[in-house]
C-alpha cells in the first residue's frame, strides 16, 4: 500500500503505526527502506509510532503529545545527518539520544 501511494508523487505522506504488527527485525528493515524512499521521492512525513528507536532512527525530530488533550509536551531534534545507516542504531550517541527521550515520556506519565 505504501508503493502505491508513493506513486501519486505525494509532498507529504501520513503514516499512523504502519509497521506496528511486524517483528522487530522486519521493522528495522522497513525502516531502512523507508529512509531510502525518503531520499529519492523527496516528501514529507508525519511518522506516528510507539517506538521511541523507531522515532529517532526516522526522524529530524520528535513530538511528544501530552495525554487527553493531546497537546505538543515536547520537541526533541534529532543531532543524526541522513543518510543513516543500520549501524547508528548501535552507537552511543544514538542510545543517548533514545534515553533522553524515554525520560521524558516516564517523566509525562508521572504528572
């Protein structure tokens, strides 16, 4: 479905958990696919996920909603340059980057 849409030649692209109900190493690949698609179409894309890995290996930067009313709580930017590659997802910087953001997600439940 994604392909399909892709050949409308879309500016921007919605995309809500689209690889929620996949396993974790088909979603990295997915993701690495994505990024791909992301450089040669050249759109914009509002990426809804759970995943803070996912988020932060997709993104320039973040949103975090606050509960109901869902509400922008945060805006994190993302220090990574594209193109990225499977192996960031290993670095420290980028596990760092993904604790920070888990901080604030625990630091939002707790209010």
């Amino acid at each position: 479905s994604l392909a399909r849409t892709l050949v409308t030649d879309p500016s921007l692209l919605l995309l809500d958990e689209p690889f929620a109900a996949v396993d974790e190493f088909t979603r990295e690949s997915l993701n690495d696919d994505l990024l791909t698609m992301f450089a040669s179409a050249k759109f914009s894309a509002v990426f809804v996920t759970h995943s803070i890995t996912e988020a932060v290996y997709l993104s320039q930067r973040v949103i975090i909603m606050s509960p109901r009313p869902g509400t922008i709580a945060h805006e994190i930017q993302i220090p990574f340059e594209y193109p990225r590659t499977p192996s960031l997802r290993y670095s420290a910087e980028f596990a760092k980057c993904c604790g920070q953001i888990a901080v604030l997600m625990r630091e939002m439940q707790t209010l």
